[in-house]
C-alpha cells in the first residue's frame, strides 16, 4: 500500500546524529536541503519486509521506499525530466556498474544484476533530452550488496586515477538513482526521502552539513549535494 511518500523524519534523524554541525546554526541553503514530500510515488518504510531493506535501521529506515521500477519513474519525476522511460534497458548507460567500455556487458547484465543486488534497472531521458545524459534508476534488493559493490568500483577508479570522490549517488531503502540534470535537480532529490551515497575514502562532507554510516563500513549518508 502506498500511503506516505518522502519522510521530514530523515532530516532530524540526521541532525541528532550528525558527524558535523554548523557553529553558526542553521544548514546552507545552496549545498543541502530537508527531506519532504513529494507529488507521486514512495512510501515510508519501517523495517525488515523482504524487499531488500531488511536490517535497516536508524536513518536508513526513514527513506522512501518504492514499490518497482514504474513508482522509481513517477517519483523521481518529481523534481527532474524523465522522459522517454524504459523499465527494459539494453544499452549500458550504467557506466558506474557495468563495464561500459565492453561489448558485453548487455549479456553480462543478468550476472552484474546479481553481484550489485539489483532487482530492476530503468532509464529516463534527462534535462536535454538526450539519451546518452539519461537517469540511471535502479530497485534494489539487497542495498547492503550494492554500497558494497559501488565502494569496491569507486576505490578501484580512484586508484587508477580516475573518478572522483563527488556524491552522485541518492539513495532510498530499495533503490539507487543517479540523474543527469540541473544543480538544483540534484538537490532537490533529497526533498524525494532519499541521501547521497558516498563510498570514497576519506570523504568528508563540510561542516554544515550532516552525515550517517550507510549499511557497509567506509560508506556513508549525506545531506550534501555537491553542485
């Protein structure tokens, strides 16, 4: 049953357990926002259903949680275009989980699928309408299994030199996105009830923002939006 979508909840869960606060009160108004409710899609969850959040707790399980793939797209259509939606995707615009530079990674998304924890994958148009900038939407079901993976991915890109440590990320209870969209697209994803997911070592969000330990050690929460 989809009864309440984004959760405030989110927002003052991490200010009591915050890793940083702003001396000078208040949060900056250009790199974070609160979570709040949205138009269409997602719903609050509140523990272990089978769905790929379970173990949740704290924070985590204050997110929104979605129902498949078709409530990811309504959601996220919230605060940026997402045109021309497919929940069938055959190309590999999932750069930052498949091998994007291999002629087979099509036929290698049902073993990727499972490595990462991913239950459905869907794509969108973005802000130019372009294809090759689309959103990368998943339903995820084992969110643990997909920090772990995304972690292992961007260690390994930071050490050959390349990747960087940004938050690009926004996660909920049973999903991932990554859009392709405008400064304030990407801020306005936390007002959906989700967070950046950021598993870069030594990553620290600034001092007026807040942050919280995802599922896998070395990941971590965050309200920070670097635009």
């Amino acid at each position: 049953m989809r009864t309440k979508q984004a959760v405030a909840a989110v927002a003052a869960l991490l200010a009591l357990t915050a890793t940083s606060c702003d001396d000078d009160g208040g949060q900056s108004d250009s790199q974070s926002s609160q979570a709040s409710t949205g138009k269409n899609g997602g719903q609050a969850g509140s523990g272990a259903d089978g769905d790929g959040t379970t173990g949740t707790d704290g924070v985590e399980a204050q997110l929104a949680k979605v129902a498949g793939a078709d409530e990811l797209i309504r959601l996220i259509s919230n605060v940026t275009t997402c045109e021309y939606a497919s929940t069938e995707p055959k190309d590999t615009v999932f750069g930052d989980i498949d091998d994007s530079s291999s002629d087979s990674a099509v036929a290698e998304m049902s073993k990727t699928n499972a490595a990462w924890g991913i239950k459905e994958r869907a794509t969108c148009d973005g802000v130019d309408g372009s294809a090759s900038n689309g959103h990368v939407l998943l339903v995820v079901s084992d969110m643990a299994r997909f920090e772990a993976e995304f972690k292992a991915r961007q260690e390994a890109e930071l050490a050959a030199g390349e990747g960087d440590t940004r938050t690009r990320w926004f996660v909920g209870q049973n999903f991932a996105v990554r859009i392709y969209a405008t400064d304030s697209d990407e801020r306005d994803m936390l007002s959906l009830g989700t967070l950046g997911l950021n598993c870069a070592p030594n990553y620290a969000a600034p001092p007026n923002s807040t942050t919280q330990e995802a599922l896998v050690d070395g990941c971590i929460l965050t309200n920070f939006v670097d635009a």
